[in-house]
C-alpha cells in the first residue's frame, strides 16, 4: 500500500512537471480574459466583515482598532444602529486578536468608527527612528453619511495595497538557500509558489503588471497609512447626511464663532484625536453632490482671493489627482480649483483645518461643546507641528449614491481604461496618488542595462547594511563605461540627480541601508556622475520632457568608470535627487499676506531646516533624496563579460556578500533595452529544455517524496511515544506542532 501511494505521488507529480514545461515553451496571450470584479457600493455590514477580514489576513502589515478602544469616546446611535458589531462580537473569541480586540471595544448601542492602519511593523517596528519618521497619509470615506462612494473607494484601496505588498514580501529569503534538501529550502519552494500564485491572481483580477506590484508594494513599505472608511459612522448606517443632526463637516474649530458649535460629533472628534496622535502631510476627504477637486481656501475669511500660500503646489497635484483618475462614459475627468471657487465656503470645515489650524491661529477657538457629556477642551488645542496637511476635498460623483458606473477590477491601474473605468475606479487611483506624492524617492533601476529583479521587499527587516544582499549585481571587470539607470518617484520636477559611488569599504559604518543621508554623512570617498534633470511620470506632459522612456515611466541615466576597482570589490552606488523646488512659490494675492508656504509637504522637501515633532511623529525636511544603495561587485573572471543580478529571491546562489571572492553566482539571459513583450520561440531549443527541466524536476519531486516519507515515519515514531507518555506534556505539545508543520508542508 505504502508502494502504491508513493507510485501515484510521483506520478501526479511527474503529470504537473510536463504541463509546467509544457506552459513554459508556450507564447503568452497578453490578451487573456481576466476575472473581473465588478464594483458596488457596500453596507455598513459588509465593510465591517471586509475590515475585519483585511486585519486577519495581513497581520503584519494592518492594524484594525476603533476610536472607541483607542481613545475612549462615545459611540453614536442606539442600539438600533450598527447592530452587526454586536451580532458578530459573540463570535469574537474565535477570531484574530485584532478582530477580537476591535468587539471587546465595543459600547452596548450605537456605532463604532473604525480605524485601519497600514504600516509595515516588521520593517519599521514600532518606536524605532524609521517608524518616527516614516511619512503618513489620512484618508477619510464619508463625512457626510449619505455620500456613499468614498467609502467603498477607501476600503478597496486598503484591499489592493494590502494584496500587493503581501504577495511582493514572498519569497522571504535574502539570500535563497543554497540547498533544497534542507527545511529551509522547502519552506523556500513552498513560497515560490505561493509567490507564483499570488503573481497570477493579481494580474488576472486586476491586470497588474509585476513592475506596478513593486510599486504597490513600495507605498505599503514606506508609508503609514490611516483610514477611516465611515468617518461619520452613525450617518452611513443610516444613509444620512448628519449624526444625529450636526453636521460633521462644520464641526472642527476653524472660523467657528461659538466654543458649544465644535467637536459636537464622534466623526469630528475621531478626526481630532487622529491628527493629535500623528504628524500628517496629505489627506483626502471624500464627498459628493458634484465632481470637482477642491483645495485651500474653502473659508470665508480668504473671500473673494481664494489663494493660499501653498498653491503652486496644492494646484499640481490636484491636476495630478484629476488625470490619474480620468473619466468614463457621460462622465468627465475631474474639475479642479479652490474650493470657495468651485464648491462653497463654510464655517469649522475640516479642510482649512487640516491645512492652517498650526498656523492661521487667530481663526482657531477651544471647543466646548455639550453632546456626548461633553469633551476636554484642551484636546482642541494644537502645537505647532499638528495642522499643516493637505486635506483636498473629492466631490466623487453629483449622484450622492450612484447606482451605476461603479467601474471594475479590470486594468485597475491604468489611467486610459475608460471602458471599465468608474466612480469607484477612479477614486482607488485617486487615493493611491495621494499616498505616493507623501514623499519623493529614487529607485536604480538596473546596470548595463540589465534590470533588478527587486525593487523594495515589504515585511522583511532592514537593520544595517543588508541591502549588500537584497540588491548586489555583478559587473565585468575594467570596464569605463559601466550605465547605470533609475527613476524618481513621489513628486513632480526632477531638480538635479545624479548617481554617487565608492567602495564600501570607504562608506562611513554609521550609514545604513534605509537611511536617509545628509552630506556630512557622505565622507570623501564618494565619486559623482554627470548630473541631470527632467520630470516624473506624474508631471503633466511628462512624455514631452522625458530624455529617456521605460516601461511607462522617465528613465535617467549615468556612465561610470569602474576599471580603476579590482576583482571582488564591492561598490557602493546611490542615485540621489532634488525635487519641486518650484514649489516654494508663492502666486500673488495669495492670503495671508507675506506667508511662505506652511505645508508640511512643501518644505519637508525644499527645505533643509524645516523640523516638526507631534506625539513622537517626525518630519524632517531635506531637499535631496537618496536611493536604496545597489551594491556591484566587479567580477572575478576577466572572461565574463555579463552583467549578472546576483539578489534574485526567485533563483538559487552560492554567492555570500561577506565572501569578497564568492562570485560564481548565477548569470542571467542578455536583456533588449526595449518595451516590447518577449515571446518564447515555441521551436528553437524546445525538446531540450523540456528534456532538461523534466530530468531536474523529476529528481527534485522525488527527493520531496522522499523527504516526506521520512517525515512520516518520525510522526509515526513520536505518536507511538504519545501513547506511553500522554503525561509529559511538553513532549505532546513538542509532536503537535511538528505535526502541524508537517501537515502545512505535506
């Protein structure tokens, strides 16, 4: 029997290894029916299951609370409203300790604001500098409760980060194990193919290319990101504008004439204790009634001017948010101006407070207001630091609840699917502009015109130099002419950049892989490229501008002379760019007058001396970005003439970055520096390789049969001591869980 089992084992896995060759010398389709989701606007309920389902599911990467559990306030409604938390609150022992803190929070009646978090925990832990540092983003579904679409748009956001940058984390292995034959390289194989898997999934429901992955993963990895899909929770429940008859969009205290006339509402104080507990740049509030994107000034006090100190900036991102959204049938691409042009001036919106309470102070009051047993004035008092975001308004559609023209999953990403574009659609791209324009970043691209198969690798830790592992290529030796290219991301104008070296012996130990450098920090042993400029893929009329274009994107580029550097020397190299320094314009008639920009995401990035610090939140401004630093190794062999990406998480190596001479490492295929797709030649070469794979395979298949056969045996071996000392039950506990993991692997 124990023959027969084995024998069928083999044979499944013989009959998956030839439709696996067979797929891999067949031409791929790129125009392959996709699953497509299409969109709907979704309950209170089925946000609540969705949160719960996200908080489950990426426990590393999002954290679901409740302004009730975190900051202790009332919950609005009776007990008739939001009766799914409690219907579910009596399952929550069985749950995830996210889900089941998030119920026990819980008041007897009424409903709960849920928070979501998106923070890598394991790359930036928290209380380390990284995570004090890391640049954070607010997004806001629904002030007003009847305003349906924001909500929706916001939770698919979270769903599409989330999905990216967990299947982007796998494998986690820097580098891959050097053997298979070990538990280690199981485990390996095991998330190759979860990795695969994944891979397809995304591209099938989402049409996402793996170069957009990497960049969803990029904005999980180096960003926090704050939602609050029913900001307004009692109203969304209720589908009304309101809780309980105050609106929450006049209800923060900015150029509010009473002290009872603020904070009278959950929504506004969630909002409140959120931005008193954090430090951020951009947010976005979505509404509607029109289709207009909105920014500062939105008060009466700015009338009739309408323009803030901030609006050079605040203008080209709006147009940035307007473009990447694009339109649909009957529907036009978003409008964008201030908001007293477009929409109307109000009294103790969010907005103006959001972006001027730290600063615009004589329009600030302490609230007092009596609803909810009232609320401790002094948390509407703010430091300095507290309120300088930009909060820009998104009127989504002039249906407040559209029944149609909801858009789908399909080629989610791209700015010109107007076919399955919609209200939902346009909004996701929306807010994931938002959360890329937070801050700007470089990315090497590859060297001698040989790409990275990694870009940033989300959920893996990045104490002290282990980009040497995570991003190494090994390159010729003597050459003059070594090309170097990368791209700029998170902003709009590329100032200057250029590409740094030296070996690393020469770099400073204090400097790591993550951070961020000051000139001081450089030393004297760093050689400098030729420097450039041009635009981002997010300035307008970019293709215009652009020297170079790859892969949808501006590209830059640099030639190096590594012939000075001996065999088995590791280099160094960081790109490094200025960005938006036109920002610091300020247009006439801008109100107040003789103010600079006040925005913390102007001058976190055009000046050197701008600091800011609100519950133990950072903000350090700097005019030059640097890049994750790419580590080339000059080869050993004077007979190798190829550029070889040696971090690959897909391919197995021998190469150990602190054995300086260990350079066999694997080769990779010559690259074309072109846009096009490459087709596998269905004739040339087909029989041997299938020949060759199958052999490898076959072996490799029945090494893992082998393997778990033993396994077996061990379990077998250790139930028969289970019998005879049920008593030891550390023992007991020892054999379930290696029973458990066998289960998993088997």
């Amino acid at each position: 029997m124990t023959f027969l089992r084995n024998l069928s084992a083999i044979l499944i896995c013989c009959c998956f290894i030839v439709a696996t060759a067979t797929a891999a010398t067949t031409t791929v389709d790129c125009d392959h029916d996709e699953e497509v989701t299409s969109f709907k606007l979704l309950t209170s309920a089925q946000i609540y299951d969705e949160l719960v389902t996200i908080s489950q599911k990426y426990p590393n990467l999002a954290t679901l609370t409740t302004a009730q559990e975190l900051f202790h306030l009332e919950s609005a409604g009776t007990s008739q409203d939001c009766t799914f938390h409690r219907e579910s609150s009596s399952t929550a022992g069985s749950s995830s300790s996210s889900s089941s803190s998030s119920s026990s929070s819980f008041s007897a009646y009424g409903c709960p604001n849920f928070i979501l978090t998106i923070h890598d925990t394991t790359a930036h832990p928290f209380g380390s500098e990284s995570d004090r540092s890391l640049p954070e983003v607010f997004l806001s579904g629904a002030l007003h409760g009847n305003e349906r679409v924001g909500p929706t748009a916001v939770l698919q956001t979270a769903k599409l980060l989330l999905s990216a940058a967990q299947c982007e984390s796998l494998p986690r292995y820097y580098p891959p194990p050097t053997d298979i034959n070990t538990e280690e390289g199981a485990n390996w194989l095991l998330q190759v193919q979860e990795a695969q898997d994944c891979r397809k999934e995304l591209l099938q429901l989402y049409g996402i290319t793996d170069q957009q992955r990497q960049w969803l993963a990029r904005l999980v990895t180096t960003r926090r990101i704050v939602m609050v899909p029913m900001t307004n929770a009692l109203g969304y429940d209720r589908n009304e504008r309101t809780e309980n008859g105050v609106d929450p969009n006049r209800d923060f205290p900015y150029d509010v004439s009473k002290p009872q006339k603020c904070m009278q509402t959950i929504a506004g104080r969630t909002v409140n204790e959120l931005f008193q507990r954090h430090l951020f740049q951009m947010c976005l509030t979505f509404h509607a009634g029109t289709e207009v994107i909105g920014y500062e000034w939105g008060a009466y006090p700015y009338l009739p001017t309408n323009i803030s100190p901030d609006d050079t900036a605040q203008r080209e991102i709006s147009q940035a948010y307007s473009s990447y959204a694009g339109g649909f049938e009957g529907t036009d691409v978003y409008r964008t101006g201030t908001m007293n042009e477009l929409v109307y001036a109000v009294r103790g919106g969010m907005e103006d407070w959001a972006y001027a309470g730290s600063w615009d102070t004589d329009k600030m009051i302490k609230c007092e207001p009596t609803q909810y047993g009232g609320y401790d004035k002094n948390r509407t008092v703010y430091n300095a630091s507290t309120l300088r975001a930009f909060n820009m308004l998104i009127e989504t559609s002039d249906d407040k609840i559209p029944k149609d023209h909801l858009g789908t999953s399909r080629d989610i990403l791209s700015d010109s699917s107007y076919e399955y574009n919609g209200h939902v659609s346009r909004n996701i791209r929306l807010a994931l502009t938002a959360i890329e324009l937070v801050q700007p970043y470089v990315v090497i691209w590859g060297a001698n015109m040989v790409p990275l198969k990694n870009d940033i690798i989300p959920s893996m830790e990045r104490s002290g130099r282990i980009c040497r592992q995570s991003k190494v290529m090994k390159i010729p030796q003597g050459r003059n002419d070594t090309t170097l290219a990368w791209y700029v991301g998170g902003g709009f104008t590329v100032d200057y950049t250029t590409i740094m070296y030296a070996k690393w012996d020469n770099v400073p130990e204090e400097i790591h892989c993550e951070q961020q450098l000051l000139d001081s920090d450089l030393g004297r042993g760093f050689r400098t490229a030729k420097a450039t400029k041009g635009p981002t893929r997010w300035k307008s009329d970019w293709m215009d501008e652009a020297n170079t274009v790859y892969q949808g994107q501006p590209m830059f580029f640099a030639t190096i002379d590594t012939s000075m550097f001996q065999p088995g020397d590791q280099i160094a190299v960081y790109a490094t760019a200025k960005l938006d320094q036109g920002w610091n314009y300020v247009p006439d008639g801008a109100k107040p007058n003789n103010i600079p920009p006040m925005s913390h995401l102007v001058n976190a990035r055009t000046n050197d001396d701008w600091r800011h610090e609100n519950s133990g939140k950072i903000i350090q401004g700097r005019q030059e970005w640097y890049s994750i630093p790419l580590t080339l190794v000059i080869s050993d062999d004077p007979r190798d003439v190829n550029t070889t990406d040696l971090s690959d998480r897909f391919v197995l190596s021998n190469f150990n970055v602190d054995d300086r001479h260990d350079l066999d490492g694997r080769s990779n295929d010559d690259h074309e520096w072109n846009d096009t797709k490459t087709k596998t030649n269905p004739t040339k070469g087909t029989s041997a390789n299938v020949f060759l794979f199958f052999t490898f395979s076959s072996a490799l298949c029945i090494l893992a049969i082998y393997k778990v056969r033993n396994w077996r045996q061990v379990r077998q071996y250790r139930r028969e001591r289970i019998r005879n000392r049920e008593d030891d039950e550390a023992f007991v506990n020892e054999f379930r869980t290696y029973d458990l993991e066998l289960r998993e692997l088997t």
